[in-house]
C-alpha cells in the first residue's frame, strides 16, 4: 500500500510540474458516447486512444456528473483524468482494464478540512500552507493521506498527515 502511495504521489508531483508529456484527449461531455464522436474527430494516433477503457469512462462519468472539459492521457500502467472543478484540481487513475486505482486532489489553503487544517497550524503556526494534496488509493479504503507543502522564510516542508498521525515526510532549505 504505502509504496502504490509513494508512487501515486511522485507521478502527481510530475504532472503538477509539468514533468509528463502524454497526448491527451479532451472531452466536451462526461459520457462515453461523447468520448467516441471525439475520438472519431480526433487527429490523435488511434492506438494512444484505445486504451481508455469504456469501463472507466463510465466509472468517471457516473460518478462526477458536472465536470465538462476534463482531459484524458495514456501513463505508464492504464490512464488519467485531470479536471478543475470549485478551483480543485483532480487527477483521476484508471489501470488498464479501466479499474479506478486513485485520486489526487490539489487545492489551496481555503479549501483544506477545517480539522485538516487545524492540525498543521497549531503545530506549524509559523509557517504558510501553499497547497495541499489529498491522495486517496484502492487499497486506503477511503482514507486519505494529506500532504501539506508548508514553508517560512528559511524552508520548505511536506507534511504528511495519515490515519489520523502527522509527521515531517520531506524537509528542504531554501538558498537565496
């Protein structure tokens, strides 16, 4: 479990950078009937489009009914969605067979837990929240793992608040 999650967050922290270089796939409507008249009008090599699974888009499209533009990419072991919505952005994992495997919601401060949020500031009250991930995996069981990027005016700290424990998972000093 622990290492789906190191993985899950490492490939989101290359996307949120910029890191990855997938074709994407952009969809007007969250439905797979909309998906195929896309895929027809699309110009994009047809085997990198095959592997969105009907299975998925079905999973996606029932369970986020009001997400329009969201986008979909081709990684290393299945696919992703990426949308914003209510100024979160989300990255959806799909293996292969069209299985949801995660979720990776990227949001700021104001949209943190209050009890999530509470947590960090009384520990850290000297320091400013820049974003927060919140990583949820088939095998958390619907618990998930909160990291938190913090920094003062000397570091930078990722937080990592899991089942109901918090620590310091990464720790960086800042140059000048």
């Amino acid at each position: 479990m622990k290492k789906n999650l190191i993985a899950l967050v490492i490939v989101s922290v290359a996307s949120l950078a910029g890191i990855s270089r997938a074709n994407a796939q952009v969809l007007s409507k969250s439905n797979s009937s909309e998906y195929q008249k896309n895929i027809l009008e699309t110009k994009n090599p047809a085997n990198e489009l095959e592997a969105i699974s009907p299975r998925a888009l079905k999973n996606f499209a029932g369970t986020y009914k009001n997400v329009t533009n969201e986008s979909w990419a081709k990684i290393k072991d299945g696919f992703s969605t990426k949308f914003i919505s209510n100024d979160i952005r989300t990255t959806i994992y799909y293996n292969k067979k069209g299985d949801w495997v995660g979720t990776v919601k990227y949001y700021s401060e104001d949209k943190m837990l209050h009890e999530i949020r509470h947590a960090v500031k009384s520990k850290y009250y000297d320091y400013n929240i820049i974003y927060t991930q919140e990583v949820e995996t088939a095998d958390s069981e619907g618990v998930p793992t909160y990291v938190i990027s913090l920094e003062d005016e000397t570091t930078i700290k990722l937080i990592r608040i899991s089942a109901g424990e918090m620590g310091v998972w990464k720790e960086y000093k800042k140059t000048n």
